[in-house]
C-alpha cells in the first residue's frame, strides 16, 4: 500500500523538479504546522 503511493510521486517527480520542489515545500509546511500545534497544545 505505501510503496504503490511513494512510486506515483517518485514518477511524476522524475518528470518535472517542480513537483519535487512542490512536495518538498508541503512537506515542510505540515513539519512546521506540526511544531506550531506542539508547542501550542
């Protein structure tokens, strides 16, 4: 189940840096979200 999900990404990376860069900044974004809600809580 994980490995079909990372494989779709992985492609449409390969394909474009864009995406790689997109998913990169969101990923950064729900790391800072999370740190936020933890110190908040």
């Amino acid at each position: 189940m994980v490995r079909v999900c990372h494989a779709i990404p992985n492609k449409i990376a390969k394909n474009s840096g864009v995406e790689r860069s997109r998913t990169n900044f969101r990923a950064k974004l729900y790391r800072i979200r999370g740190v936020l809600s933890l110190e908040n809580a």
